[in-house]
C-alpha cells in the first residue's frame, strides 16, 4: 500500500518550468522539450492536478500520445497520482482513442461493434485481391504501390470518390479503381484499416454535428 505523494506540493516535485506547465489555465499551452526532460511527469500531474484542484471529473480528460509504451508509462503515472479514478481518464494512442471512438459510433461509420482492424499483411492480401479481380497485374501495378496512393490520399482526408484524387495518368485511375474496390470489400468484410482509425474519426466528427458536440462537451 504505497501511500501517495500530496500532488499539490507542486514546487517540490516539479522545478520550475515544469510548475509552470501544469498551473497554466488560460487557454492552449504548448511544451517544447527534449528527451528526458520530464514532459511525461508534466502530463501526468497536470492530469492530476485538474481533477484534484481544477474539480474535473477524470473523464472529461483526453490524454493521447503516439506509442502503445508511452500510454502505458502514463496510465501508470496518473494511477499512482489518481488511484482508482485513473482508470476512467482517456489516456492512449492516437489510433487507440480513434479505435474506441468508432466502436462507439459503429453505426454511424458503417460497421458493427465488433468490426475487424486489418494489419498490413490483411491490407496487401486484400489489395492483391482487388487487382486480380481488376485484371491487374503485379508488374503493372503492386499491392504495395497501391497501397502508398491510398494512405497518401487518406493523408489529405481524400476518399475514392474526391474530386480531387490525381487522374492525370493511367496508372493514376487504376489506383483510383483499385481505392474504390478495396473501401467497398472493407465494408463487406466489416473491416477498417489502421488509417482508418484516424480519418475515420475525422470524417464522422464533421459529418455528425450531434456527435461532435457530444464529445466537445466531455
């Protein structure tokens, strides 16, 4: 039963940069810092420090990074600052908070609650599949060619049917057709890619009003 420290002692745990980040309350604050210098520690106690001082309730709090490591250094944190109300902080990556988002609003996104995320290797079969039946070759154009044009046009939240999608060259529209079958055998198949969990969540907070609202509230 470790007993844990009083967070609002700030100036003796932080130094003064550091307490300085975690008071800030007025508006957008960026921290610019190199590795090691305690950009986690601030997270974690201004995380603290708003549901302990500020009266937050720990799930009206979004704390996302980029790697399944640093998620899981930060959740450990903010348990031993929060104790059992960590548990209900939004704490993870990108694509984990985009992942629960979607299964939240399956309905709305096309899928049901339990759709499938396809890896890169499930992404190139079915990509290899989309152009077998296009009657495509590999050495005209590649799974993995394929592939890249896609994740650059999700890139700029372009799906298969924007207008501005590159067609000047014929490789251009075959890729065009082939983004076109592979988003439809997604669909059949009750299935997003890891892109998706991003521009998926994109596409769906400006289309739903009501659901943007809902979470600009939490």
């Amino acid at each position: 039963n470790e007993v844990r420290p009083p967070i609002m002692d700030l100036k003796s745990l932080l130094n003064e940069p550091q307490c300085e980040a975690v008071l800030h309350n007025s508006g957008p604050l960026l921290v610019l810092a190199g590795a090691g210098s305690g950009k986690t520690r601030v997270i974690t106690y201004k995380i603290a420090w708003l549901v302990e001082q500020l009266g937050l309730a720990p799930w009206q709090i979004l704390a996302v990074t980029f790697t399944n490591k640093a998620a899981g250094e930060m959740r450990e944190r903010v348990s031993h600052l929060l104790g059992p109300e960590a548990k209900d902080v939004w704490l993870g990556t990108f694509h984990s908070i985009g992942l629960r988002l979607l299964r939240r609003h399956h309905d709305l996104v096309g899928r049901t609650r339990d759709f499938v995320v396809y890896d890169q290797d499930d992404r190139e079969k079915l990509l290899k599949r989309v152009l077998h039946k296009m009657n495509v070759s590999k050495d005209t154009l590649s799974p993995k060619q394929v592939g890249y044009y896609i994740d650059e046009q999700k890139h700029l939240l372009r799906g298969p049917k924007d207008a501005q999608l590159p067609s000047t060259t014929w490789i251009d529209r075959l890729c065009i057709r082939a983004y076109e079958g592979y988003e439809h055998a997604k669909t059949r198949a009750d299935a997003f890619d890891f892109s998706d969990l991003i521009t998926q969540v994109v596409e769906l907070l400006e289309k739903q009003p009501p659901v943007l609202s809902e979470w600009q509230y939490r």
